[in-house]
C-alpha cells in the first residue's frame, strides 16, 4: 500500500462526516491520517517538510 497516498484518501474522508456534523467519526479518521503521516515522517523527515522550508 502507498502509504503517503492513504494518509491523503483517509484525509478526504474525513471531510464529508464532518461536514454532516459527525466529528466523532472525522476525528477517528483524521487520525489514522496524522498516524501514517507521523510515522512517514520520522521515517524520510525531508520528504514531508512544509513547501515554505523547501526553499
């Protein structure tokens, strides 16, 4: 699985619940979100920088 790829799905997911008032639900969702991206990131720290300190 493409994990970078699956962090942005289970963001996109999250959108629509709370977009219906569901937070509980969007907020489990964005988690495993922050999950994958955390772990992505202590794993290749400079691929996952913020575009501003890319310059």
């Amino acid at each position: 699985m493409f994990l970078p790829g699956r962090a942005v799905s289970l963001n996109n997911q999250s959108n629509r619940p709370a977009e219906l008032g569901r937070n509980k639900e969007a907020l489990v969702v964005i988690g495993r979100a922050v999950e994958i991206r955390e772990r992505l990131a202590t794993v290749h720290p400079g691929a996952f920088l913020p575009t501003s300190q890319l310059r």
